[in-house]
C-alpha cells in the first residue's frame, strides 16, 4: 500500500494511508461492501411499506447529496461555507422555472440546473477562495441571505414569497415518476452518481493536489500546486452538485419557496458533514442519515429540533472527534493548522 510522509506533533515523521477520503484501502473488500449496500438499497422500497419512512430515505437521499458536495468543499480543501442552501435554491429554482413554465423535461434541466449553479459557485469562488476564516463564512453567509431575499422580491420570475407551485413530475420515455417507489430510485441514482463522481475526484491528481492543500497550503503552493485554481474548483464542484439535490427536491415536492433555503438549512448540512466525518465522502451519507431520522424520531418535541441536532453533533464530536466515519489524518491536519 503507498504511502506518504507526515510530521506529527514531535517532529518525526510517520506514515499515513495515501488514501484520505474515506474509502476503505483494500479495494477488494471495499467494492464488495459497497457493492453489497448497493443491493440492500436496490430492495430495500419493496420490504418497506410504510410510505412515511420512504419519504424519509428520499430527503436522505436529497440530504446526502447536498452533504457530499459541501464535505468535497470542507473535507477536502477547508474551505467553511455557509451558503450552500442558496446553489440548493438556485437548483431548485431553476427547474421549477424551466418545467413549470417553459415545459421543458426534467433530466435535460438538470443538467441545466448543475451548470448554472457551478457558474455560480465559480463566480462566488473568485473572491471566496483569496480569504480565509471569518471572512470565508461571512461572504458565503451573506450570499445565502442575499438570494433568499432576491427570491423572496422577485415576483414575475420566481413567484416571491409564496415560490413557484405547479412543477410537473419527471418522465422518462413516457413514463412518469409519480410515487414514492419512483422518487426512491430516482434518489438513489442520482446519490450514487454523486457519490461515484466526488469519490473519483478525490482520488485523482485533483484530489491529492486538494488533500495537499488541506494539509498545508503553503508548502502545497511551494511544491508547484496552483492552489488558488484547485480551491476554485473545488468550490464549484461542490456547489455544482447543490443544484442536483435541488433540482430533486423541486420535482419531488412540486413545488418550492424561499423558505426552504435559509440559514437554518446550511447549518444542517454543515452538522451533517461534522456528524458523519470531515473529509470522508461515506460519513455524509451516514451523517446525513442520523441527523434526519433523528429529527424525525423526535419530531413530537419539534420546538426543540435545534437542540436535538446540537445534542447529537456535541455527543459525537465527545465520542469521535473526527466524526463517525471521519479520518484521524484530517482531525490531525486540523490542529496542526491552530
């Protein structure tokens, strides 16, 4: 197994798994696990009856997207942003406008919807990826503010307040995805394909140049990585696929309102990431699974979502740091960054 050279907090050197990103390194026993949760996914809508929990395993599905593009964006370059609901928006947004009122079929949209949003998040990336910290969260806050009310005022185009109704189900061949049973599958693939794409990224030449950069940008920059390029990139990967879990979310729904990307959302999905381990693509599934049908679970005492949702990041981060599929390589990088 290839490996690479680390400094730990003594000074001497010592070996990490060149593989970062949360796969297991016998590729063997790693493509018959996966291959194997695959097949349980396949027949899992038909065991299951009860309609209210498949409509909880189709926001997993929506959740887990939007969570593996922003641990592709925080996992692996550290870059914190807050606005990741506004490219879920502007997906959305975009389908329902397209479908809605100009007719258009769904999987052609979605394509448009990826596009526009990786424009968007390369726009935003260009003064994003020259700032750190603070500042990093400010700017990607402020945008998801500002979208959210751009929508909210803008009547003619995206309905204002009361958002955009009507937006007619996907249809393949003529076949139209109407239930659950259909969602669920829709969902499923458009996870996989997430999670295949951002799994080959992060195991190319572009992941190891992010992975790179994570670790230490300085001495990345000094080796001859373009590091203001892959940060870039990075980030407009990342919100690219926000547009995809929109766009899901809009057809699935049927209808959409600037009250489903707020802040509150971002938060979420940043906890997800947190929950289920910073640069492991695996723990985003995972996270995003605990946190909803923990929600769910205690859906009776909603008041206290919150701090249902911080109780569960707090225990956790106390048993795991690095998260439940989380890499120690990454909590190690942290701190030798502080």
């Amino acid at each position: 197994m290839s490996t690479k050279i680390l400094v730990n907090e003594k000074g001497l050197p010592e070996t990490l798994p060149a593989n970062e990103t949360g796969y297991l390194s016998n590729k063997r026993t790693g493509i018959l696990i996966y291959a194997s949760l695959f097949a349980v996914s396949l027949f899992l809508p038909v065991m299951i009856t009860n309609e209210y929990i498949l409509r909880i395993i189709i926001m997993v599905w929506i959740y887990s997207i939007l969570a593996l593009g922003l641990n592709f964006i925080v996992g692996f370059t550290g870059l914190l942003s807050f606005g990741h609901a506004a490219f879920y928006g502007i997906g959305s947004y975009v389908t329902a406008i397209l479908m809605a009122q100009y007719g258009f079929n769904f999987f052609p949209v979605l394509a448009v919807s990826w596009g526009v949003t990786f424009i968007f998040g390369f726009l935003l990336g260009l003064p994003v990826v020259r700032i750190r910290g603070d500042y990093l969260v400010l700017v990607t806050l402020a945008f998801g503010e500002i979208f959210r009310l751009v929508m909210q005022g803008w009547q003619s185009l995206a309905g204002g307040q009361m958002g955009i109704v009507g937006i007619p189900p996907p249809s393949i061949f003529g076949f139209r995805i109407i239930s659950n049973f259909h969602f669920y599958y829709l969902g499923l693939a458009l996870t996989v394909f997430t999670f295949a794409v951002l799994g080959f990224l992060a195991n190319s030449k572009i992941g190891r140049a992010m992975i790179a950069i994570r670790e230490d940008e300085l001495a990345a920059s000094a080796m001859g990585i373009n590091t203001a390029f892959y940060k870039l990139l990075n980030f407009a990967i990342g919100t690219g696929f926000a547009g995809i879990a929109g766009s899901f979310l809009a057809v699935y729904l049927s209808a959409i309102a600037p009250s489903n990307f707020t802040l509150g959302e971002s938060v979420l999905m940043i906890v997800m990431v947190i929950v289920g381990g910073m640069g492991s693509l695996p723990g985003s599934i995972v996270g995003a699974a605990v946190l909803l049908f923990a929600t769910e679970l205690f859906r009776s005492v909603y008041q206290y979502r919150l701090l249902i949702i911080g109780l569960i990041m707090v225990v956790v981060l106390l048993w795991r740091p690095q998260g439940i599929m989380g890499l120690e390589a990454w909590q190690r990088s942290k701190k030798k960054r502080s």
